[in-house]
C-alpha cells in the first residue's frame, strides 16, 4: 500500500477507535448542541473526574473535541459538528441489521 494512503487510513482510524466507547460516544451526543464544562459532563456520565477527563482526553487527541480554559474551568466543544453524520449512519446500519433479522425470523 502506497506510505501516503497508508497514513490517511491510520488517521482515520485513530478518529474511529477515539469513537469506540460508549461513554465517548454519549459526550460526543451531549457536545452536539453546546459545549460542556468538565464537570457538567462527569454529572452526567455519573463517574468521577478523572474518568471522564481521560475520555476528553481521547477525544481530544484524535481531534474531536477542544477545548478552552476560563478561569478554574475547561469547557469542551464539538471542532468538527459534522462528526455528528456518523452517528446518522451508524443509526442506518443498526436498522438495516434489525430489519434483516426481523425478515429472517419470517
């Protein structure tokens, strides 16, 4: 495989494997219409900071989210909403399946 096309495959699939956790995903859904503080989120997660930061961290590292410090708080953001039109896909697929299985059991 040519070295160029190589590393593009390896970009994207630090972006999917930075997705692949259910509590990633859900930051990314509660990221969607505004951006979060820390410790907003670890409300909602319901873990303790830590947790949740190692998991903006991920997120932040593959270029997901960002983030911006104001005063003792860090509030994170979407850097590319469009992340958002996998998720519409992964839902297709997810119907596509349960449509093949209810078809199956026919």
């Amino acid at each position: 495989m040519d070295p160029q096309l190589q590393s593009r495959y390896q970009a994207r699939a630090k972006v999917i494997k930075a997705l692949a956790h259910p509590t990633r995903l859900f930051i990314v859904d509660q990221l969607a219409d505004q951006e979060k503080c820390v410790c907003e989120l670890t409300e909602m997660i319901g873990a303790d900071m830590s947790t949740v930061s190692k998991h903006l961290s991920v997120l932040k590292d593959a270029g997901v989210v960002s983030d911006e410090k104001r005063g003792l708080m860090v509030f994170y953001r979407l850097r590319v909403p469009c992340i958002l039109n996998l998720f519409g896909c992964i839902e297709g697929v997810l119907k596509a399946n349960a449509e093949a299985q209810l078809a199956a059991m026919k």
